[in-house]
C-alpha cells in the first residue's frame, strides 16, 4: 500500500494548520454583490438540517459541495456512502443502486429523477446508469429519500427516491471550463456558459466530453447464479468509454407569477465490452469483445405559477428519445409524459396538493438470441392522479398528512398507493415522524416479454437448455411499509438523523420451474428444454435502520458519519427461483471528513465500509478516498483526488448477464476548474 | 476485514484533522451580517436620517453574533451614512436603531420583544423558525446550502420600509396566512 502520498498529506496539512476559516476565498463577504452573496455554499449545517426537520420521511441531502468535495466522477460515485443506499459497482460504468435492499443491475424499486423527469424506463424498471450524465458542476443537490415516496415523487418510488436537482441558469453566470484527467477518466472536458440578459431572463449551454477506461489489467468474472462464477481467461484491459454531451437550459420569469424553464441535452457515447455467455452452466462460458453504443436526448419545458404564497400550479411536459445498442440487445425508446400539480393552501392549517399525470413510452428492440423481448416492439401507457392532504393538528407542532395516488397502466390497470405521515415538532430542533405506506412497483417489459437463453444447465450429465420467458399475467409487485425517524439538531454545531423501518413485499417477481421437461429435436438430436415463466409467487420481509450525522466540530472541520443496517429475508415458493437475484450489504458505514486547511486549501477524506455481500459470497472491505483542492484565486481551482487510496481489489457485485464485474482499484483524478 | 494498512491510514486520518482543530468564528455568522449589510443597501426608511448621521443595528441575543457584526460592518458606509452596530439587553428603551437583528437565544421572549412600540418602525431580522409569525419582517435561514430569507409583505408595510426589488427577488416573500397572525 501506497501510505507514503497519505503521510504527505498528513504531515503538509499539520504544519499549515492555523485559525483560518471555513468559507471562500473572498477576504471581506461585504463587498459581495447580493448575486453572490446568495450563490455561497454555507458550511454550518444545523440550520439546513433544521429545514429538513419539516419533512416527514427519511431523507439525506448531497449539497453541491458534498458533491464536489467527495472526489466523484460520476453521479454514482457521489451516491457512494449515502446512508440507507446500496451503490456497488459492477464495471466502473453500470452499477447496482437501490435503497433498503433489492439491489441489482437493474434494480427496480427506486425512482431516480433529474429535474422532475423521472429517468425509470417501462422497458426494465430500472435506469440505465451507464447512459446518464450530469455535469457534477451543474447539480444544485441531490436528495435521497429511503421509504416508498410515490404520493410525493411518483410512481415505482418503493424503495426510495433519488432526485437530482440542477442549478438554474441564472445560477451558473459566466463561463466556465473544468478539465480533468487520471487513470480512470484519461479525459474530460466541460465547458459551460450562461448568462442572464435581463433581471427576468436566463440561459445556459453546455458541452461535456469524457472518454474513460476504468479497466486496467483487471480480473474480470461473471456469475450467471450465486455460488457459480467464471473467470475472464485475460485480464481486462479495455473497457473505454468516449461520451460526448450538448445541453441547454433556459429560465424566463415571463411575469411576476409565471416562471418557465426549458432543458433538454443531447448524447452520444460509444465503448467496448467484455463479454461472458454461459454455454454450459458449471461447465464452460464463452468470452468475448463487442461494441456498445448509445445516442439520445431530452427536452423538458416546465410552467410554474404562483397566485400567492399558498397557491401555486405546475405542469411539466418532457420528452426523451434514444437509442442504445448492447451487444446482445438494443433497440430504441420514445418516452412522453405530461404532469400537472397544485399547491393550495386553503386555512392557516391546511394545505392540499394534487394533481394528475400521462406518460405515453413505445419501444422497438432487438436481440441475438440470448436476452430480448417477444413481441419486439411494445407500448405502454400510465396516467395518473394524485391528491395529499396536510393538516396542522396542532400548529406548528403536530402535522399529519394523507395522501393516495391512482395509477392506470397498460399492464396492471388501476393500482393505489396510499400513505399517512405524522410529523411531531416539539421544538425546533427536534423532531419524530412516522409512516404507513403501500406501493407498488407496475410490471415492465421484462416481466411481460422476457425472452432469454441461459445456456445449458447440467443435470448428471444430461444438459438441459434453461430458458426464461415473461408472462402477461405479472401484476404489481406491491409492498407495504412501516417508518419511524426522528431527528436532532444542536445549534450549529451538530444534527443526527435516525431512521427505522419494516416492510413486507407480496406479488414478488419470481420464475417458476416447469413439472416436465419440454423436447425438440436439433438436427435430428433430441434437446431438453426448461421453460421457466415468470409469475408473481415470492414474498419477502426487510427491516433496518440508518443513522447519520453531521458534525462541524469547528468552522474549518465537517464530520459526516453514518451507518445502516439491512436484514433482508426473500422467501421462495418450493420449485421457484429468482428472475435476478438481489442483495443487499447487511452493514454499511461511512464518515466523510471535510477539513479547510486554509481559506484557500482544502482536504477531504472519506471511508465507507460495508460488510460481507453473503448472496455473492464477496468480501467485506473497507475503502478510503481523499481530496485535495486548492483555489488560488476566487474562479481558479485545482485539485486532486484518489479513490480506492489503499488499493484494495474487491468485486461489489455481478450483473448476473453476459457483462462482466471487474474489482476496485487505485485511482486518481486531476482537476482544473476555471471561471471567467 | 479491516487490514493493518488500512487501520494505519485510518490513524493518519484521524491525527491529521485532529491536529488542525482550532477555535474559529461562525462562517454562517458571517454571511448572516453581509446580509443585513445589504438590507441597509436596499431599503427605504420613511424616517429622515439627518445628513450623514449613522445607520444604526442593534443585536438582541448572542454576544458572539454582536462581535461578527460589529466587525464586518463598523467602518462601512451606506449612501454616505456610517454604520453602526449596538448590543441592545432590550428594545424597549431603543430610539436609534433602523434594524434591530434578534440573534436566536434561548432567553429571548422573540413574539413580546417584536410587540414593542419601539419596534414599529425598525426592520426586524431574525434567525428562528417562527420568526415571521411571531410578527417579525425578515427571516434568515440556511436552505440546501446557501443563505436563504423570507420576507413577511405585512410586516414591512406596518413598518413603513420599503426594501428593493433587487433584493427581494432572492426570498420569499410571505403572505399575511404564512407571515403574520396580525
């Protein structure tokens, strides 16, 4: 292990230590023009979880700085460590994010959403991570919320709701360039501008060019089903990926009560895979190199309008279009949804929301055999209503809320999702909620019109071709709900955040195996078949808890610790067997330290641990990062950061289809982020 | 399993940030008195200030925040009026104040201080939760990050200050339901 670099640091920082503060490099904030002045990252963190004390669920926000400072490269990275998340890393590019278990590849129970645009595809029940980039430097927040959240968010939130928020364009005045490169990311380049032409008008554009290996020499392995994994024969050392972005983004104030943005972006991305399909289960797989492609775009136009305080309506239109080619499935996805809101508050005690939604997605795909979808081509519908309720029982310190959101499908019909919360507020710095929800997660494509070849399974010695199929019986995987949390804030310095929860999960997704065998001659040789269907036979219960934290043990120094803790217990009707197979980490922690060495240096450190993946059989492991950042100037900054410091190799995951899980390694990035 | 190396850099970690502990002032305090700074730049007051005669701030509540603003602000000028920052133990004695700033104290009985005559035409600027409602005219807090404020329209009329545009574009302005129970 390489400890020297961190001996440097360690021994650099103590001597530059002195009384300096937390804050910009700006010698006199005085002399801030309110523009600015309102666009400064506030380092006390109290008053902010203060804020998050109104809302009665259990969330975790990633500000800008969080995001910044954690060294990421990519919105999954800065996910890592989030209490109550599992973020495990398949390739360096796909991953497995869920909350409160069921994580997978495709993980099917969160709703992760840019913007208001919900990025869960009908296609799978998932989102294609390796497909999506946002600029780091354009994110205002994400927050993170664990627990159903449909009646707030939107459908399919059963697990939790990502929500990543960017930052308006009359945010982002000016140009700027970052430049980085290491030995993951060999290249990349944003350069953003915007401008703000009038008191009421603003845009932006920006482009972004990245071209990334995270392979280098690196042990590839798959497993098609726990307990049996392969191999890669070579090491793997090309797993480049050259992207390419072109976004945009206008605000208009058109009057003193309507706001309208409009964004939207283009991409095209290109890379290579390794590849490993199973020929005989147990027995022998074959390895290759393929192409992957991805192009598409989105845009989204959002009205908002403000009569007063307490009454306010939104509506929302976007639409997104792509085409992605994996090497043994692609096709393209045309995606359109409307969505419309209102806030009314109609007492000194009562607010009521509703609203109501359409989402109209088609797609057309193909495969080579092994994974695709039968019919190819299919359409999908989903309206959707949604009414809340919040009452003040007792002002100010006793508020419950009940809502029910109704959705129409092409898939299930109508589905409901109902939720009560109480929020306690006895005082200001404290605060106990609860909740009882029920949601669903609709049926996709997969689960529908699945149409896969597994290999061959042997059985003694007699090999048996497993195949997998959808069925259009699937109806909604559904789950009910038990939360608990309660949250503290000592002044400035300190707050911490609990959270507990229980769940039961019925209509689960599962395959089940045929009484007899099916047989079909090849060639004049008989061959056995396995027909396995899917059908909604398994149940499952959860329970844990996170905590977090976030200490500013002085104005220069920020702790964040937090800890989870997931138990997990599937349960399988006799003769079935999971589609996917999830997992979750039984114990995670992490503790990020933001330390301001000086008003112009910064050092980060972070450490997430989690325990033995016992699904995977893969180890428990501790890993490190850190962060160097200098600024200069105010609009000049360098940094430099590692990942993985101690260069510990460890698989997070499997994908559980022909693309292959490579382990952690060191890596580094250099930073340059210019403004002008 | 924590390995030996790894163990050795989390003590590394641990020695270095705690070697650089030092005692510092609030940096949220300080955005907080640029912020007042830019009330007293864009607001009107219906009451004559004699030519050059000061601005004055009075600061109920903690101490430390008294010191913040008396070293940001002292020394400043606004529209050639010099700005002056006062430690007030009451309002109801006060005559000089155009801002008073009720530094949130556990002591501090906000909702009474804010009924005070003395107060009715005086900016009121707080940092508590039910600051508009106890009658007060601004609120600072701290939202995703950044200094954030929201402003109570009643309250400002009461008070007969008149706060630019260009300023209240960056809060929220709060209706009489929200901000006051006048």
């Amino acid at each position: 292990m390489d400890t020297r670099l961190l001996i440097t640091l360690a021994l650099g920082s103590a001597g530059i230590v002195s009384a300096q503060r937390v804050g910009t490099p700006t010698d006199d904030l005085t002399n801030l023009s309110v523009d600015d002045l309102f666009q400064l990252e506030v380092t006390s963190v109290g008053r902010k979880a203060q804020e998050l004390s109104k809302a009665p669920a259990a969330i975790y926000v990633l500000t800008a700085e969080d995001i910044l400072r954690s060294g990421a490269t990519s919105i999954p990275e800065a996910l890592e460590g989030v209490p109550g998340l599992s973020v495990e890393r398949v390739d360096g590019r796909m991953w497995s994010i869920s909350a409160r278990g069921f994580a997978r590849l495709f993980s099917d129970k969160i709703l992760v959403m840019i913007d208001g645009r919900s990025l869960y595809t009908p296609l799978f029940s998932g989102v294609l991570w390796d497909m999506i980039d946002v600029p780091l430097e354009n994110i205002e927040r994400i927050e993170i919320v664990r627990g159903p959240g449909a009646v707030m968010w939107g459908p399919n939130a059963v697990n939790g709701v990502i929500n990543i928020i960017t930052k308006k364009a009359r945010d982002t005045r000016g140009t700027l360039v970052s430049v980085g490169a290491g030995n993951d990311v060999y290249g990349s380049v944003l350069a953003r501008w915007a401008a703000a032409p009038t008191e009421r008008l603003a845009y932006q554009v920006w482009t972004k060019l990245e071209d990334e290996n995270p392979a280098d020499s690196s042990k590839g392995s798959y497993a098609q089903i726990p307990g049996v994994t392969y191999t890669n024969p070579a090491p793997i050392t090309d797993l480049n990926t050259e992207s390419a972005r072109l976004g945009f983004r206008v605000d208009d104030q058109v009057s003193d009560k309507d706001t309208v943005s409009v964004e939207g972006d283009v991409f095209k991305l290109g890379r290579e895979d390794a590849l490993g399909y199973p020929q005989v289960i147990r027995q022998s797989m074959d390895f290759v190199t393929a192409d992957t492609s991805g192009t598409g775009g989105f845009v989204e136009a959002r009205w908002t309008h403000t009569n007063s305080a307490g009454n306010e309506s939104s509506l929302q239109f976007t639409f997104d279009k792509n085409q992605i080619d994996y090497p043994f499935v692609g096709g393209e996805s045309d995606n359109l949804t409307i969505d419309f809101q209102k806030r009314l508050q109609t007492s000194d005690r009562n607010e009521v929301y509703w609203g109501f939604g359409y989402q109209h997605y088609s797609d057309s795909t193909y495969s080579n055999g092994v994974i695709g979808f039968q019919p190819a081509a299919g359409m999908y519908c989903l309206g959707d209503a949604v009414l809340r309720d919040e009452f003040q029982l007792i002002p100010n310190r006793l508020l419950a809320s009940a809502g029910m959101r109704v959705d129409y499908t092409s898939y299930s019909r109508f589905d409901y999702q109902p939720s009560i919360r109480l929020l306690y507020t006895p005082s200001a710095r404290q605060s106990l909620w609860a909740a009882v929800s029920r949601a669903v997660r609709v049926p996709s494509r997969v689960d529908r019109d699945l149409a896969a070849d597994e290999g061959d399974l042997m059985i003694g010695l007699l090999p048996i071709r497993e195949l997998l199929w959808g069925s259009d019986s699937m109806r909604p995987e559904v789950e009910n709900s038990l939360e608990l949390g309660y949250r503290f804030q000592s002044g400035q310095r300190w707050s911490a955040d609990f959270a507990t929860f229980w769940s039961y999960y019925t209509s689960l997704a599962a395959v089940a195996m045929p009484q007899h065998l099916q047989v079909q001659t090849v060639d004049g040789m008989p061959e056995f078949l396995m027909n396995l269907v899917a059908v909604n036979a398994a149940t499952a219960r959860s329970y844990g808890g996170e905590a977090s934290a976030t200490w500013q043990l002085t104005p220069v120094w920020r702790l964040r610790p937090s800890y989870s803790y997931l138990d997990e217990a599937p349960r399988l009707p006799p003769n079935h067997m999971w589609m996917l197979d999830t997992s979750g980490y039984r114990h995670q922690g992490a503790i990020r330290s933001q330390y301001d060495l000086s008003r112009h240096l910064q050092l980060d450190l972070t450490a997430r641990a989690q325990s033995r993946n016992t699904v995977w059989d893969l180890p428990g492991a501790v890993l490190f990062d850190a962060r160097l950042g200098w600024r200069p100037a105010r609009d000049t900054e360098f940094s430099f950061s590692m990942q993985d410091l101690t260069g510990r190799e460890i698989v997070e995951t499997y994908a559980q289809s022909p693309f292959v899980s490579i382990p952690t390694r060191r890596t580094f990035l250099v930073r340059w982020v210019q403004r002008f | 399993m924590l390995s030996i190396n790894s163990a050795r850099l989390a003590c590394l970690m641990l020695v270095t940030v705690l070697a650089a502990v030092s005692p510092a002032d609030e940096p949220e305090d300080e955005l907080k008195a640029a912020v007042v700074l830019s009330f007293l730049r864009y607001g009107e007051w219906e009451q004559v200030l004699p030519p050059n005669g000061a601005l004055t701030v009075g600061v109920l509540g903690r101490p430390e925040f008294a010191q913040v603003l008396r070293h940001s602000l002292e020394g400043k000028s606004v529209n050639d009026h010099s700005v002056h920052v006062v430690e007030l133990k009451s309002v109801a004695a006060q005559q000089v104040c155009q801002v008073v700033y009720f530094a949130s104290d556990k002591g501090l009985d906000i909702k009474a201080a804010l009924e005070t005559p003395a107060l009715a035409r005086v900016l009121t600027i707080g940092e508590t939760r039910d600051f508009l409602e106890s009658g007060g005219a601004v609120n600072l807090f701290v939202l995703d990050g950044h200094m954030a404020f929201e402003v109570s329209k009643d309250a400002l009329e009461r008070s007969g200050i008149n706060i630019s545009s260009r300023l209240l574009r960056f809060g929220q302005i709060r209706s009489r339901k929200q901000g006051d129970r006048t």
